[in-house]
C-alpha cells in the first residue's frame, strides 16, 4: 500500500479490517481518508463484506487494490468490483495459489520465485494476470531472504499495473489482460530481477 502512495497514485482511502494495521497510520500521515470495518464485530462472511462494500462506495474509487488483505472476499463482493478490483500475490501464479508461498517455494525446490498482480475472482488466486516480476531462488535461501525480494519487486509491479489501470490501458479480453499502447509489448507484462 506504501508503494502505492509513494508512487503518486491517487489514493482516496485506506480501509483496513484490522484496527492496528501500519497502514493506517501511513495513510493518516499522508493526509489519507482511513476507515476500519473489523471483520470479528459481522456474524457472517457476507455481512463483512456488505460493510467493507458500504464504506468503500462512500469513497466512489475507479479501483479497488488490495495490499496485505488476507481475507477470502465472498462472490457478491467480488461481483460488485469486477473488473475493478486488483490483488498482488507473493508467487508467480498460477503456481502457489494461498498462503506460506515463500517457505512453499522453498520446499518444492522452485529455481524462480515472485509476485503476481491479477484482477480479483471468485476462485482464490486464480484472476486474469496484469503483470507478474520474477526473481532467483538462491542456494540458502529462507523463506525471509526470499520474501524481501519478492516484496521488493512487488513494489515495483503494483504501482505499474495500478497506473495502466488508472489510465485505461488494461483490456480483459478471454480471461486474459493486455496492455494497450504499451510501447515494451509483452515484456512489460514480465519483470526479471537479478536481485
């Protein structure tokens, strides 16, 4: 969410379900709109989300971008954003959909490793793909050196895809994305780190 704002992105609010969340205090600092809607105080996953949905329309965004949102948002929910409504996932999916991507990696013996940024679906992890970065899985890797690239990298590619949305150059066309008018063609949907 940082990355967000710090690459001049125009953030209308940050909405958290965790009171404590850093990036409320981030946002605030910045002059952010902030809300919280804690998902412990709803009786069912689909009042949560009609609240989360709620304090996000007051805010009227083009987009929604989720960043640290570990939560399984339900079908209505993710119906009302379609098309609107972007995730970054720490692994080059399709592989290593969930949690504990890093330390996954790491046991499956994967030589590649990164991040994914998609649109929002139904199915965990599985949206069409806007851009993806990729970085070596190193000998003595743990899943905390690991994680540190790929976030670095994460910071790189949210802000992008975030930008190309903003300015109308992402088209969903088959389940798949493509970048209109962008000069570097498909490469630019595929970051390689040497880091």
């Amino acid at each position: 969410m940082q990355a967000l704002i710090d690459a001049g992105l125009p953030v209308s609010a940050v909405i958290s379900n965790v009171a404590g969340a850093k990036g409320l205090d981030v946002a605030a600092a910045r002059g952010i709109a902030t809300r919280v809607v804690e998902h412990r105080r709803f009786p069912t996953r689909d009042a949560f989300d009609a609240a989360l949905a709620s304090a996000i329309d007051e805010y009227r965004p083009r987009l929604v971008a989720l960043a640290g949102f570990m939560r399984v948002l339900t079908p209505g929910f993710v119906e009302r954003y379609t098309g609107r409504l972007l995730n970054i996932h720490p692994s080059l999916l399709p592989a290593l959909p969930g949690l504990n991507t890093h330390e996954r990696a790491l046991e499956a013996g994967l030589k590649q490793h990164g991040c994914t940024v998609h649109f929002v679906t139904a199915d965990l992890d599985h949206g069409p793909i806007v851009i993806q970065a990729a970085v070596p899985v190193r000998e003595g890797d743990t899943a905390q050196t690991l994680a540190a690239r790929v976030l670095r990298q994460e910071h790189v590619i949210y802000p992008r895809a975030v930008r190309w949305f903003l300015d109308g150059k992402l088209v969903i066309e088959g389940g798949k994305v493509r970048v209109k008018d962008e000069k570097a063609g498909k490469n630019a949907q595929l970051v390689v780190s040497a880091d």
